[in-house]
C-alpha cells in the first residue's frame, strides 16, 4: 500500500465517526475510492486522546482479523465501534474530536509461529509482528505497536498476548494454544485532524531502546 491510499484511510476512519455523531448511522462508502482498497482487508482503529508529540492515551481500538468486507468498508465500520463499543471506554463525545488522533493498522494474513518453544521465540520480531494466541474459546491479539512503546522483548510479548486472552502468562509455550504472527502497515495522525504519518516500528523501538540506554542488539537481536 501507499502512504497516499494509507493517509486515505485514516481520513476514512475519522470522517466514518464524525457522521455517526452526526447522523447515528454508518457513512456510505463514498466514491472514487482506489480499486486496491475495495478489495477483502482486516484493519484495526485505534483512537488516542493527545497531548503532544509524545504523549497520547488509549481512547479506543477495535478491529477485525477476518477479511469479509472490502479495506475501506472494514475501515469505516471498525472506526465506529473503536469510537463507540470499546467496552474499556465511554463512547466518544463529539468535543473530543479536535483532542484525538486516528491510527489505521491494516493486517496482513496470521502465519502459525510452530509448535515448539524455540520456533515461538525466534519467528518474532519486535516492531514487526503483531500476535494471536488462540486457544479454543480464548483468543487475544496486540498489535505490533504494542511492544514497540511497552519496550518489551519478544518472551515478554508472548506471555501478555495470552493475558489478553484470558490466559496464563505461560501459555505460548503449550502446543495446546495455538500462537500466530501477523504484519501490519500503520498510518495516524500526527496531530487531531493533521497530516497522516506512516509509522516504522521497527525503527520506533530501536530508538525507543537507544534512548534508555539499551543497546538494541543485545536486548532484542534479529
């Protein structure tokens, strides 16, 4: 994708809640949208109150892993239910549209990460991948931002990927809970209603880590 059809995106997500406030309905698809985002995609919608360049707070996130409805439609659909059914929040309020910022993850397909303990570990690159862990009736997913701004090595990443599912922190090393990676281009706002940046989170964590006085090589080697 493009930072053109991903800054797109973004716009889609904040236009998608600014009408539902409006109109209580969800928006139509509008028309001239880029053929590449009609087709099947699974996004995520994460909205953050901001209070500047470094300092923004979770306000919402939801998103789908099943690619049903076209990129665009996902978009607009999961922007509504990140602003107004994320049960970890009140729904959006229409004053707080000039304090938050829009971010859209589009997922690519899960890949299983293997059975044992060493493949789990070794299949995952922070700032890269996102995870699932899947056991039955329990299922949890963070995305790759996640680890990025908690600064967290990849045994770290797998264990709260099971707490997020409901699950022992230990979980990811029993073939009984199925673990998946996944990859994710993300575009947000630098600002409420800015200009739309894409987001390196490989780079991110790097430079996260170089600030705290870690030497990335050592504490999370490629």
């Amino acid at each position: 994708m493009t930072d053109e059809e991903g800054e797109l995106l973004v716009r889609l997500a904040r236009e998608s809640v600014e009408h539902y406030i409006r109109y209580r309905s969800i928006m139509p698809l509008p028309e001239g949208i880029p053929e590449k985002l009609l087709r099947p995609g699974m996004a995520f919608v994460t909205i953050e109150t901001y209070y500047g360049p470094d300092k923004r707070e979770l306000r919402g996130c939801i998103g789908t892993t099943a690619p049903v409805k076209s990129l665009a439609q996902t978009v607009i659909e999961v922007a509504v239910e990140s602003a107004f059914s994320d049960p970890r929040f009140p729904p959006l309020e229409e004053y707080e549209l000039d304090n938050v910022t829009f971010e859209v993850s589009v997922l690519s397909v899960p890949e299983y990460l293997g059975d044992t303990v060493e493949s789990r570990i070794q299949n995952v690159l922070i700032g890269r991948d996102g995870l699932i862990a899947d056991a039955d009736y329990y299922k949890g997913l963070l995305l790759p931002v996640v680890p990025v701004e908690n600064l967290w090595d990849r045994s770290t990443f797998l264990s709260e990927t099971c707490i997020k599912a409901g699950l022992w922190p230990d979980c990811w090393a029993s073939r009984r809970v199925k673990m998946y990676r996944f990859r994710a281009r993300v575009w947000r706002e630098k600002t409420p209603r800015g200009p739309v940046e894409r987001r390196i989170m490989r780079e991110e964590y790097i430079n996260r880590l170089a600030r705290h006085g870690v030497d990335p090589g050592e504490f999370e080697p490629y």
